[in-house]
C-alpha cells in the first residue's frame, strides 16, 4: 500500500499496546494505530 510507504525501512523507536490498540513510534516522528474494529485490523498513520 503506497499510503505506508513512507515508513518502510524507518526505525522503531517504541511500540505500546493498549486495550484493542497497537502503537507504532517511528524514529521521523510518525506514528502508527493498529487497532481491532468488528474482528478486523484497522490502521492509521500520522502524520499520513
């Protein structure tokens, strides 16, 4: 997906998980939200 291409060979500074929550902390400063949503993962990346 051209949409993450961005992060693709980017260190991982931190990873946290949460309650149906996955966060990705990139060392540029973007971020990454893997979450669960009706039994399917669902992402969001910022700054996108």
């Amino acid at each position: 997906m051209a949409k993450y291409d961005g992060i693709i060979g980017q260190e991982v500074l931190s990873v946290t998980e949460e309650e149906n929550v996955l966060t990705v902390i990139f060392r540029d400063n973007r971020y990454l939200f893997v979450r669960v949503e009706n039994g399917k993962l669902a992402t969001e990346s910022i700054p996108e």
